[in-house]
C-alpha cells in the first residue's frame, strides 16, 4: 500500500506500455522509437494547435504531484453517519481530488461544477505558490488560526482584474482540477460546468484539451432571470452557459429526459381505442415541410375514410409500407382544414406499446427556471437571502440531473466547488422519486468576512453554509416523509461529513543517511503520529487500500483488541497486539489483504517474519505500516 495519493504518471506509463511496449528500454520512453511508430501523427513543436497560458507547466506539474494528506470523520458536522453513502468533504478541492484518485477512480457518473467565474468582482481566490502542499505551507508558514480556519489574506488571495496574468491564473486553478476529476468518471460518466462571458471561451478550449473535443456534447443557455438590468451599461445580460462534455460520447446512450406535467397533460385531449393500454396521443403532420431531396417513393396516395385519395405537396415523412402498417393499428389520424380538405397526420401516444410513458429529448436551453428561485431557496432555509447570494436554483442543477443520470440506477454526483450545498439538495428532491443517487460535495472552509450576514448568524465559513443547508434539508424530507405512507422504499437520509487532515503516519525519507537516519529510525519505533485516533488511522488505510468512504466496516472483538473487517473481508485491519488468537481468526476469515502497524509485534521481529510467511503462503497480501 502505498502511504501517497494515486501516481498519475505511472498509471499512464502502464497504459502506454500496454499500447506500445516496444517503446520502452530499461523502464525509460524511447521517444524516437514512438515517433516512428506514430509516424505523421506526431506533431511538430510549437506548430500545433492549442491553447497556451502564462503557468500552463507548472499547472500540468500540479496533476503529477501527490499527496499523504487524509480525511477524516466529522460525525458532529454528520447527519446519519455510516446509514446513507453521501459524501460531504471539507477541504481544498485539488488536494481531495488527489486523495479520491486510488478509491472513486472511474466511478463518477455525473459531475456538476458552478466554478468562480473570474469577474474580477466575485469571491475567487488562489494560493500563492503552486508549488508547495497546502499542509507544507501551512506548517511553514503558520498560516491557520487558532481555530484551524485557514488565514484567508496570507495563505489566499483575490484574483483581480489588477493581476497582470487575470486569466491565466484562472486557468491554471481549473487545469489540474479538470484532469482530476476527469479520472474520476465511469467511461459513459458525463460533466456539467457552469460560467459566463468573462471565461466561457478559454473554458471550452481547456475542456477540449482535457476531455477531447470530440467529446463535446453542447453549450446550454440558461436564462437566469426575467429581464431588467438598468445598471447595465450597453445590452442587458441574461443568460449564462453550461459547457457538457462526456469522458468517451461513444460509451453514452440517447440522452432523453421525463416529459413534464404539462407536456404530460397533452396527450390526454385526444382518445382512441388504445387510450387503456396506451394513453392518450398527440398528432404530428405526415407531410414533409420542407425538402428532403428528390425521394419519388416518398410521394403516393394515401386513402382518407370518404375515400378521396391525398397525395403531399412535396411528399410524406414516412415510406408506403410504414404508413399501410401504421393504418393497419389505427395510428394515423385524418383531420379536415376549415376548406374541409383533408390532411394526414401522425399519433404519438403517451405511451409504447410495451406500456412505457414516453419521453421527450433534452433540449440545449433552460428557460424557466431564474437564479430569484435559488434566492428564494436560501431565504426558506436561512430566513435571510444575504447568508449566500446567488446560488444556483436547485431546479436548474435538477434538469441537469435528470440529463446526467438515471433515477434507478446507482449513480455517484461530484460536486467540488458546492458552494452553499444546492447540488445535495437537488439530488435530494429528486430521489424522493424512489431514485437511488449518491453525492460526493467539496468545499474550501474559506473564511466569511466578520461583517457578512452569514457570520452574524453564526457560520464561520462557506462549508459551514453548505453543510447547514445540507442538514436543513435533510430534515425537512424526514418531516415530510413521516406525513406519508411508506409505500416504496427511498435511499435513506443523511450525509456522512469529513475534513481534510495531514496524514495519522510519519512519512519516512529516503534522502537521509549516517546521523540523520538512525534519529529517523528512532522515530520510526512507532509508524503512527502522536495523537493519532484508531478510527482515522483507519479511514485513511481505506482510502489508501482503493476502498471507498462508506466501505462496510465490522468491528470484530478478538480477546480485548478491535479487528476491523472491511468490505466482507477485502480488507483487515488491526492496530494493538498480534497473537495467536489474533492469527487464529485472521486464518478463519481469510481476507484479501491484511494491514496492521509495526509496533503490534512489540519489536519480536521473528513473529513478524513468521506472520508474513504463513500469509504469503495462504495468499494474503500484507502490509505493514
């Protein structure tokens, strides 16, 4: 097990070697080698096209970094913790993209992000230096208070318009987080990444590069509000844009979304004989309104019921053969014009004829739902509009929702810029439609100023906002849930939060030799950190072991000591005293994997080797912190 987040570049140096393995001597990329094999599809340096910032090297320096930082449980910011698998995180998002890499990596059905959008104006804020972990800074620097919260002026700053690389800072903070979260997606998992003007156009060139142009689905439009604008100076802004892409467009299916009530409604003004198992139908003209080229066996007669013969202007949708078998099932409706002539038109049925309500195809523009309704949401929840302006509607991310995923299926959402937590609650509201999706939310516990709204009422932060709001909504389900039969089974309620931290273990260094390792040999007579809490020694061995934050966990007492058993047996765990009842019952279970600390063996090396023996030999791996 490896004490560190996923390495990037070896995990694509075993892609490319499973693609070309000829390239590779002695471990090492023979590039001339690969540009023969590639041949003219190499290009040229500096002659191709891309797009290009100010930091761009040191941005893809940030993807190949690593992190020993951990979570861990915030079971009093937790409602219902260990029953639901929601997620909340409390962290810098590019450091908890890191630590997800080795368990959600390509399970993410759907990611949704409403980003900073770079105006210059909005709450936008980046570290200094790129270079540094945000826990080597910190213990550099000091730069936390005596709370934990971070030191917003020293360890961040805003991005103004006065910054002579503006967006080039902008991108450099998007780039490795893209990359990232791209690892997280399932190969037919999908994203959603709100913006407006001021960065749209270099968002969808950096989306290009990281999810391939060719991937790109569309652009929605969202008008965000009803109109007005009198402080606008030249036209009066109204919409803003979501960039969707799919991590591979040829692993997702037709994208087809529920009809609405009133779409729903339609179908119900005209009745036929198949209205019991089918519904009622809407119609649609059979004839062509506009050219489809020269089809000659698209022109022929069709009979109307007074036996007069209607040919098309220019000619039908359909072949002779398809509408004699539509006539045949009474799926053509004729309809006389107020000249009493006839016309042929279609039936669409609310329902197929397996009995399934129909559904209609997503369009690329949102128009009914205003960014007012996500005002109103907040002033529900909090009784004040100003604890976060201008969240998005949860109705907005819902349609979103209803594109990205399917209701029945198991599907995880990623959130990590979640700002005042309204992608948790549209999931939420959508589940109670007997859906089954689960959220993994990140937010940067990034100050509140002292004079805000939202520090008056008692938040410190905007995750503190978000994980309220989570917790609100939570349990204004659970009070309407208990008003209702229990008719189907829902996913229960509850999130279960968690909170960036440095790692339970000392990391030991390899540069180190004479004087220096053997102080450093004398630290390491104990693995774990003073201090260190059993269960957050244990949340970090999963998560490092590839297993997700709600993994199933059994606590198994064996004489005195907790044994902790995860995943029916993926994983053992174990921090006190081996002995031999402890080998007895790790013989009995048979895991896949045993992990425990040095100092269980109190410094009896023999037992030590013995115990990697005898699971070698059963064929258990091992690993010893």
């Amino acid at each position: 097990m490896d004490s560190k987040s996923l390495n990037l570049t070896a995990e694509k140096l075993e892609q490319l070697r499973a693609l070309f393995p000829e390239v590779f001597s002695e471990g090492k990329v023979d590039f001339a080698r690969l540009k023969d094999i590639l041949g003219e599809n190499v290009a040229f340096p500096n002659e191709h096209y891309e797009l290009s910032w100010a930091g761009k090297t040191e941005a893809r320096k940030e993807i190949q970094k690593q992190t020993t930082a951990t979570l861990v449980p915030d079971k009093e910011g937790s409602v219902n913790f260990g029953g639901t698998e929601n997620i909340f995180i409390e962290g810098e998002n590019l450091e908890v993209l890191r630590i997800l890499q080795k368990s959600y990596f390509g399970k993410v059905k759907m990611i949704y992000i409403d980003p900073p959008y770079n105006t210059g104006n909005d709450s936008f804020v980046y570290p200094d230096d790129y270079a540094e972990r945000l826990d080597e800074y910190n213990k550099r620097t000091g730069t936390t208070d005596d709370e934990g919260y971070l030191n917003k002026q020293d360890l961040w700053r805003k991005n103004s318009r006065d910054n002579g690389q503006f967006h080039s800072v902008w991108l450099s903070m998007m780039y490795p987080r893209l990359y990232l979260a791209r690892n997280l997606l399932r190969e037919d998992g999908v994203i959603f990444v709100s913006i407006d003007d001021n960065e749209v156009s270099a968002l969808k060139l950096l989306m290009d590069e990281v999810f391939g142009a060719e991937n790109f689905i569309d652009c929605i439009i969202w008008k965000k509000r009803y109109g007005g604008g009198a402080k606008e100076k030249y036209l009066v802004t109204l919409h803003e844009y979501v960039l969707f892409y799919a991590k591979d467009i040829n692993s997702i299916d037709p994208i087809f979304v529920a009809n609405s009530e009133e779409s729903i409604n339609r179908y119900y003004k005209l009745k036929d004989e198949h209205f019991e198992t089918r519904g009622g139908y809407r119609t649609h003209p059979l004839e062509a309104t506009k050219s489809m080229g020269d089809r000659p066996n698209l022109v022929f007669p069709i009979i109307a019921p007074d036996g007069t013969k209607i040919l098309p202007k220019r000619q039908w949708l359909w072949s002779k053969d398809r509408v004699e078998v539509a006539l045949s099932k009474g799926e053509i409706a004729f309809l006389k014009d107020k000249d009493d002539k006839w016309s042929v038109h279609t039936k669409q049925y609310l329902k197929d004829e397996q009995g399934i309500v129909r559904q209609s195809k997503a369009f690329s523009i949102i128009e009914d739902v205003f960014t007012q309704h996500g005002t109103n949401e907040i002033i529900e929840l909090f009784g004040n509009a100003q604890i976060f302006p201008f969240p998005k509607p949860t109705a907005f991310i819902s349609k979103l929702l209803s594109i990205g995923t399917d209701t029945d299926e198991e599907h995880i959402i990623l959130d990590f810029f979640t700002g005042s937590g309204a992608t948790a609650q549209a999931m939420l509201q959508v589940n109670e439609d007997a859906g089954n999706r689960k959220f993994i939310c990140v937010q940067l516990p990034e100050p509140l100023e002292e004079t805000s709204e939202a520090y008056k009422a008692g938040y410190r932060t905007i995750a503190d906002i978000g994980k309220s709001r989570i917790q609100k909504v939570v349990a204004n389900l659970q009070a309407t849930r208990a008003k209702e039969l229990p008719l189907d089974p829902k996913q229960p309620l509850g999130f279960n939060s968690f909170k960036l931290a440095p790692s339970n273990f000392k990391a030991w260094r390899g540069d180190v030799e004479g004087e220096e390792l053997l102080k450093q040999m004398e630290v390491f007579r104990q693995s774990e950190k003073d201090g260190s809490v059993e269960e957050n020694m244990l949340v970090e061995l999963v998560l490092k072991s590839g297993l997700s934050l709600t993994s199933q966990i059994e606590t198994v007492k064996v004489g005195e000591q907790n044994v902790y058993l995860v995943e029916e047996g993926k994983l053992l765990v174990f921090f006190e005293t081996y002995n031999k009842a402890l080998k007895d019952f790790i013989r009995e279970k048979s895991p896949k994997q045993v992990v425990c600390l040095d100092s269980v063996f109190k410094g009896r090396d023999e037992d030590l080797s013995n115990f990697k023996l005898e699971l070698k030999e059963a064929g258990i791996e091992l690993t010893v912190i």
